[in-house]
C-alpha cells in the first residue's frame, strides 16, 4: 500500500516508474533529509494535496505531516499533465484500460 515515496531526488527512470505505478513522488527542499528533520521511516505522513486533480500542478509544493504532528513542505514531482492523468487513474496500466474500454 505504497502511496507516495519522499526522498532527496529521484533519476529520470525512477521518477517516471513511481508516476506509472500511481505512487506520488515528493523531493525534499534543498537542505532538508530525513536526518535534517529527524524521520526516522516509520512514521505515516498526511500529504496535503488538492481534492480536485484539477487543481494539482506538476512541480507545487506540498505539505506533509507526521503522525505526530511534524510538518514539512515538499516539492511534487510529477512534471507533466500526461503524468497527473496517470497518478489520477491509479498508473498507466488502470490509465489505459480505461482509454481502451
């Protein structure tokens, strides 16, 4: 039940197969880790993203809380309106079956 995965940056390849499989890929802002802001990995995180996909852009930032409270902001990184019609059909598997049908 992966639903987004947050890190330091993500190559090319790695970016596009999280958006593909329906998971949200989110960077840290420059200076910020898991170590800056004292996560530990077992945390459950909140991510603060728009209701409507309408109103998610490709590169805006969100905020992410902990279970306990900590927030931070990250960077969205899904760079194209190709790429939100992916994450808004689950992947591209679910994304054309649905065109196909």
């Amino acid at each position: 039940g992966v639903k987004a995965v947050i890190a330091k940056g993500f190559e090319r390849i790695h970016r596009s197969n999280l958006v593909g499989m329906g998971i949200i890929p989110l960077r840290f802002k420059a200076g910020e880790d898991a170590d800056s802001l004292n996560l530990s990995g077992h945390e459950c995180f909140t991510i603060d993203l728009p209701r409507k996909i309408t109103e998610i852009r490709p590169g805006q930032d969100v905020t992410v809380t902990t279970q306990n409270g900590k927030s931070f902001t990250c960077t969205l990184c899904i760079n194209t309106q190709v790429e939100l019609e992916y994450f808004n059909h689950g992947g591209i598997l679910p994304y054309l079956i649905r065109k196909l049908a």
